[in-house]
C-alpha cells in the first residue's frame, strides 16, 4: 500500500493510531508545511500511521507536530450479505439508517468512506443484527486506489 509522510500532533503520534482528515483550521493556509501536512491527505478519509520519523515542527494549532507515515486504513461497514465476497470489488453504498442511537449505526454508516466509493472487501466478519430487520454483516473495506 501507498505509504504518505503529513504530519500529526505529538498526543496521537502513535504507531498504528487511526484517524480520519478533516479540513483545515483557516491558519494552516498560510503554514510553510502546509503541503506535507494537509495537502498530502484527502478531506473524509480514514488513514492509520505506520511509522513515526524522529523529526517534530512547531505547530500554530497543537504546539508540536510529529512527522509520520500513514496508508489508507480499512473501516469495518455493513453490507448486503450477497456482496460480501472476500476480494470483491464495489462501489459502497452506506446504509440508510437515520437511528444514530442503534448499537450498529457506526458500522452502517462508517467515517473514512464515501458514498459510491469504489472499495475492496478485505473480510467478512459477522452477521448485523438489525431492529430494522435488513438483513446485514459487518465487512472490512478497504479503499481502491
């Protein structure tokens, strides 16, 4: 997999931590590591750090940031239970699930993937109980670069 150098703040810099990039505070714009930092990442997706280098720089929003290496990490979602074929390629569709208060929702709707996405399936790991009753298991997926 693709590994990508960006830097973190020096509190998560720890190997095998997930995370998910989000968009940048209005002072990273003007930051000359603005490109390894940010620019590196895509805005919505989960990555997980690989390495940490023995390198830190002065950061405006979190006072000292760690230079790492991440790759796009997997996330655990749920899907129809006849697309779920270990190594099979799909476009993720999230499920349509509007009770945030359910045990399974965040595997229904998981942070780091986008609607149509194209994905891998890495795993099948369980049958989903749903209160809907849409029948549902629980996959690794990870991202198709």
């Amino acid at each position: 997999m693709k590994k990508i150098i960006t830097l973190i703040d020096e509190a998560h810099a720890k190997k095998d931590y997930k995370f998910v990039s989000y968009h940048e505070n209005s002072e990273c714009k003007d930051c000359s590591l603005y490109n390894v930092c940010i620019k590196n990442l895509v805005t919505g997706r989960k990555y997980i750090i690989v390495d940490i280098r023995n390198f830190e720089h002065r950061c405006k929003i979190y006072g000292k940031a760690k230079v790492v290496e991440v790759e796009e990490a997997s996330s655990e979602a749920a899907i129809q239970p006849k697309k779920a074929i270990p190594r099979a390629s799909l476009n993720f569709e999230p499920i349509e699930c509007t009770n945030v208060l359910c045990e399974n929702y965040i595997t229904c709707r998981p942070e780091g993937l986008e609607k149509n996405e194209k994905v891998i399936v890495e795993e099948v790991n369980r049958k989903i109980k749903c209160p809907l009753r849409i029948e549902l298991v629980a996959v690794t997926l990870r991202p198709r670069t």
